[in-house]
C-alpha cells in the first residue's frame, strides 16, 4: 500500500512525457500507449524522465526500478503462494466433506434399508401373527363351549338310558318275583307277566342287542304253559340272562359315561391351559407391536435428521467450491493484472534504457533553458 501510494504521488506530481516530440518514431508512439496504459509503466516513464532530469545516473534508475520489478514478482509469487495454500486447504475440504457426504449417504441407505426391508415386513408379520392369536382364542373358547355342550348332551343321553335300564330291571324284578311265586298261575298272573314283557320291550327297543331276549321271551310267555314246571323254569332262566345282560351294559354305560367324563374334563384342562398361553402370547406380541412401533418412529426420526445433515455437508461443499471458485476468478484477475504491469514495467525499462529516451530529455532540458 506504501508503495503504492508513492507510485501514485510520483505519477501525479510529474510532467507526462510529451510522446508526440519529433525523437520518437510512431513505433516508439505506439510503445508509449502501450505502456502509458499500465499504472506501473507509466510510473517507471515518468520516474525515468524525473530522475534523468534532475541529473540521475542511469545505472541507479536501472537499479531502482529493478527493485520495484523485484518487489512486483515477490508480490505476484506471495499471490500464487496463498492460492496454493488456498488450493490446498480447499482440497482437503472436499475431500472431507465428500468423505463425509458418502458416510452420510450410506447411512441414510441403511436407514431406509432398515425401514423397507427389517421393520415393515416386521411390523405386518406381528399384526399377522396377533391376528392369528386372536383367532386362535376365539376358536379357543369355541371348541370349549362345543364339548361343554356336547358333554351336557352325551350326560343326557347316558341319564336317559341309565333310566330306561332301571325302569327294564325293575319290570324283570317283578316278572321274576311273580314267576317264582307262581305253582299254579291264574289267567290274570299271566297276563302281567306279560304286561312286563311288554313295557321291557318297550323300554329297551332302542338297544337292538336285547332284541333277541325279548322276542325269545314274547314268545314263551305266549305259548308257555305256566303250569308246567320246565317251562316256567326256562322262562325265569331267560329272565335271569337279561337281567344279567342289562345290568352289564348299565355298568358299562356307567363306566362309559365315567371316562367320558374324565376326558372332558382333561379336554377342558387343556383347552384353558391353551388360552392361557394364547392370552400370554397376545400381551408378548402386543409388547413387540409397540415396540416395533417405537422403532418405526425412531427410524424415520433418524432419516429426517440424516438427510438435514446430508443437506447441511452439501451446502457447506457447494458454499466451498463457490468460496473456491470466486477465490480463483480473483486469483486469476490478479495474476494477469500482475503480469500486465510487469510486462508493461519491462518494457518502459527497456525503453528507458535506449538513447532515444536520453535524447528525449535531454533535449527538454535545453527546451528550458
């Protein structure tokens, strides 16, 4: 700035070099507007004609402005030193932004990656999966509710038969204690033995294994002969055989009922150890649910915030190569306005070093005298 400043004060308070005296050919002309266009060949001019006027050596000028030459290439390699470093410093931020910017970037494909292919195929297997639980219960409580009514219908039917088999004994009982009372049967004797015969049959003609004994008996109590001590013999064996008969199939209807009964009972042990552990499993995958949920939220939380980082690394990279890039159009500008005046400042010490320039001033100071 110093140097500066003096240059300007020199240009300023000198008589401009009057280009059109008759020393100079129009080459010569045309140099001086060449060089009267540079703020430092026009300085170095004009300098020259002051120095040489007031009675300089020319050597000493020659050595002056080579220094002000000097100092103008210091100034231009200080110029391409901070752009260097500038150039240096700025490739080192692109590099760690673009490193950064890829880290990024890869964090945000893992973060959708998780998103598409772990949680939401995660999240509608769980709510499959407590859909097929909820079924399950329902189907559960329907299959109990199925056997307890088929239990209650089969316990029914089994008291029914208990009692048809109860109401047959007891006509057996009484044909029997009858029969055996019987030497000599009157007319009305036997017709109640066969009014028992009668309500057995009617009792029992559902279960078609005592058909056989009750038409056997039906039969003998027709055409038997009460009086006839063989017959009545075999008419109390029949009695006596289908009694044994009803008496085996009551205890195994009992016995029948009885294990049906104790499996219904484990069948219902089981069906509520069952929906036991449906009703566990429902609270385990509701639990997953919601923390699947939470995690969903989290995750698109996340990508939010990766992609506003991403944003933010490729502002700064672009803000970056925009600092750069004015950085070097002004680095640019003012190399070339270095080597504009250097070449400029060469060529008017060039000029002032040729006889003409010393003809020139010589000849303005006899033009004063």
């Amino acid at each position: 700035m110093y140097k500066l400043a003096v240059c300007t004060l020199l240009i300023l308070s000198v008589t401009a070099i009057d280009v059109t005296n008759s020393v100079w050919t129009s080459h010569d002309q045309k140099a001086f507007a060449q060089i009267k266009q540079s703020g430092w060949g026009n300085f170095i001019l004009n300098f020259g004609e002051l120095h040489l006027t007031t009675g300089g050596i020319l050597a000493e000028l020659n050595t002056e402005i080579a220094k002000l030459i000097d100092e103008l290439d210091e100034e231009l390699a200080e110029v391409h030193h901070q752009y260097a470093r500038r150039t240096d410093v700025h490739n080192r931020e692109v590099n760690r932004l673009s490193q950064e910017i890829q880290d990024k970037e890869r964090e945000v494909f893992n973060a959708h990656d998780f998103y598409d292919n772990v949680l939401i195929p995660q999240r509608d297997r769980f709510a499959a999966q407590l859909e097929q639980l909820q079924d399950n219960i329902v189907q559960n409580r329907r299959t109990l509710n199925e056997a307890t009514v088929q239990r209650a219908n089969d316990h029914a039917e089994f008291e029914s038969l208990v009692a048809e088999h109860n109401e047959a004994i007891s006509a057996i009982d009484e044909s029997l204690q009858l029969l055996s009372q019987l030497e000599s049967p009157s007319l009305v004797q036997i017709q109640k033995v066969q009014k028992n015969l009668a309500k057995i049959q009617q009792s029992l003609k559902r279960h078609s294994t005592f058909q056989t004994f009750i038409k056997t008996l039906l039969e003998i109590a027709v055409e038997a002969n009460f009086a006839d001590q063989g017959a009545l013999r075999e008419i109390l064996t029949a009695f006596n055989n289908l009694r044994v008969q009803l008496v085996d199939s009551l205890n195994q209807l009992t016995a029948d009922e009885a294990e049906a009964q104790k499996d219904f009972e484990a069948r219902v042990i089981q069906l509520n150890q069952e929906h036991a552990e449906f009703q566990r499993a429902v609270i385990v995958k509701t639990a997953e649910i919601e923390a699947n949920a939470n995690k969903i939220e989290q995750t698109l939380d996340l990508i939010d915030v990766l992609h506003a980082d991403l944003d933010t690394l490729n502002g700064q990279l672009q803000a970056e190569n925009d600092d750069f890039a004015f950085a070097t159009d002004v680095y640019n500008a003012t190399v070339a306005e270095y080597n504009k005046e250097l070449n400029a400042a060469h060529q008017a010490l060039d000029l002032l070093n040729q006889p003409r320039f010393t003809d020139y001033v010589k000849s303005q100071l006899k033009g004063a005298f």
